[in-house]
C-alpha cells in the first residue's frame, strides 16, 4: 500500500471520528439506530441543547435543536434524538420539567404502555407537549396537593390549639399572654368608660372653667401688655445702672464682714485659751475660784472687818476720844451684847 493511500486512509478515519465526537457533544451517537422526534412549546426557558430526554428518569435521548416555529414565532420548536428502539407510541407526552433549584430543564417521556408496531412513533413525529411545574418538578405531579393538604391539617391543628393552656412553648405562652393583655385592655376599657360617664358632669364644669379663664385671659390682654411692657422698661432700668460697682462694694462688705468673723473668732480662741488656764488652776483667776484656803481667809477677813465696822459703830468713843478740858477718859466696859461674842449676828 503507497504512502499516499495510507494518508487518505489516515484522514478519513480522522475525519470520521472528528464527525462522530461532534454529534456526539451534541448527544446523539451516530453508531446507533435514532429516532428524531419534536414538540412545541410556549416558553422553554433554561432548556439547552444537548439536555436530557428521559423515560422514568432513565435518559435515553438529547436535545438537537431548538428553533421557533414559522408557523408561530411565539412557540418553539423542540427537536430530540431517541437512542434505540423503547416502542415510544405516537401518543406520547413530551413533558418539560425543571432538573434541580439550580436551574436547567429536560424532556420526560410519558406513556401507558410500549407500541405494538402499528402505532409507533416514526422518524420526525411530533408528540403532545406538556409543561410541569417548578413545584410538580420538586415534588412530583400530584404530591403538591397532598402536601398541601397535609400541611393545611397541621396548620389547623396549630391555630386550634394556639395558646391553649397546657400547650408547651414560648409561641402558645405568648398566646396566652396576649390574651391576658386583650382581657385587662378590654377591662380598662370598660373601667374607663365608667369613669368617664360619671364624671361627664365634672369635665363638662372643668371645661366651661377652662372657657372662662380663657375669656378672662383675653378680657384682660390690655392690662398683660401693660405688665410685659413694665417688666420690659424695668429690665431696661437694671440694664442701665452700674451693676460691677454694685457688686463690688457688696464684695468689699463682704471682706469686711469675713474679717470680723475672723477676729471674732481669734478672741474666741483667745478667752477659751484664758479659760482654760483657769480650770488648770494657773493665775490668780484660777486661785480665786479654785483654792479653798483663799476662800476662807477671805471669808474670816470679811467676818473681822464687819465686826469692826459694829463695833466702831456702837462704842465710837473707844477708838476715838479726847477732851478739851483733859478730864480722863472712862475706862473701856465691853457692853452686854458684844457682837464679837454673839458671833457677829
């Protein structure tokens, strides 16, 4: 075999398979017998080439093509390749679903019971469309309802026994903390209403009161303007007249006033230091008060001095005497009542 021939060879083989993984990333494999089958749809939103076509979750096909139709711009045409013979009937439903939350759709295939030859869909059949939900999707065409359902009673089940006493939970304590708190608004309510009603009478006087004081207020707003005018012209009189030589003499007062409070209190000091010496029996003050023997000289002194002066008193002539004519003076005869005898008394 030439060279040349071996190149050809070579480049159809290379050719064939470049040919083959392209139709391939496009998910249809040449090597197997295919069906092409297409659908139309309103709104294929997130569906790609190459996505899945499934039977029970079993993918046994892919998208090729996507166009609109001619006929209607606003429907789409949905082309797919089926990869082997499933005896798919030609009343078959070309489901779109939604693949996960994380977007993208595919093509679920749906049908009662495989064909038997004579209602098989052919090469380029349409098939019935059908577009599922994003729920029916997540939970399965049906289940909805029955979640709905469920969770309706489980609803119902909650708000009937919502606050009920015995009820665990802080969500039923709120409850009935709130209906607390309706019944004492209901009651103050109540309370208040009664107040009101009896002392419609009190209000009723308390406003015509406030009417008159208003009208009086306003009866009088020539004597106000008089009294804001004389507050005005008064405020003006302070303004004009020397206040720093007014507080400065009353702070010089007041420095003499400290300094004899000062001297007061340093003669305080003085007399209590002079007291003080007395009780501790220092100076003549203090011997005064303080010692007996003083006391009683003084005392017998004073006794001495007073019968002196009675007796000076009654016998005059015994400390002074003398005669113009020098007759001898009698003889000193102590009288019968001498105080010094009697004690003075």
């Amino acid at each position: 075999m030439s060279k040349e021939i071996k190149i050809g060879l070579l480049s159809v083989i290379v050719i064939a398979i470049m040919i083959w993984g392209y139709m391939f990333l496009k998910g249809r494999n040449i090597l197997s017998d295919t069906t092409t089958l297409y659908a139309i749809y309103d709104d294929v939103t997130d569906l790609t080439i190459s996505a899945p076509v499934v039977i029970n979750g079993f993918k046994v096909g892919s998208i090729t093509d996507i166009k609109p139709d001619p006929a209607n711009v606003k429907q789409m045409i949905v082309t797919f390749v089926i990869e082997g013979d499933y005896g798919i009937p030609d009343n078959t439903e070309a489901v779109l679903y939604s693949k996960g939350v994380m977007g993208g759709k595919a093509i679920s295939l749906e049908y009662d019971k495989p064909c038997d030859g004579n209602n098989c869909a052919k090469n380029k059949t349409q098939l019935k469309s059908k577009v599922m939900g994003f729920l029916d999707s997540m939970l399965g065409e049906g289940e909805i309802d029955k979640y709905s359902t469920g969770l309706s009673t489980s609803a119902q089940a909650i708000i009937a026994n919502l606050g009920k006493e015995g009820e665990p939970g802080s969500l039923n304590e709120t409850v009935r903390q709130i209906e607390i708190i309706s019944k004492n608004l209901a009651s103050l309510t109540a309370t208040t209403q009664k107040v009101i009603e009896s002392n419609a009478k009190n209000i009723d006087a308390t406003m015509s009161n406030l009417a008159k004081v208003s009208q009086g207020v306003a009866n009088n707003n020539k004597n106000i303007d008089n009294i804001i005018k004389n507050l005005e012209k008064l405020s003006g009189d302070l303004a004009k007249t020397n206040m720093d030589e007014t507080f400065g003499k009353l702070d010089k007062t007041m420095d003499s006033a400290t300094m004899s409070i000062d001297e007061l209190k340093s003669t305080l000091n003085n007399l209590q230091g002079i007291l003080h010496d007395v009780k501790k029996g220092d100076g003549t003050v203090s011997k005064l008060i303080y010692d007996q023997n003083l006391y009683k000289n003084l005392n017998a002194t004073s006794r001495e001095l007073s019968l002196l002066l009675q007796d000076l008193r009654l016998n005059p002539k015994r400390y002074a005497h003398f005669s113009l004519f020098g007759k001898k003076q009698k003889e000193y005869t102590s009288p019968e009542e001498d105080p010094a005898k009697t004690g003075g008394q």
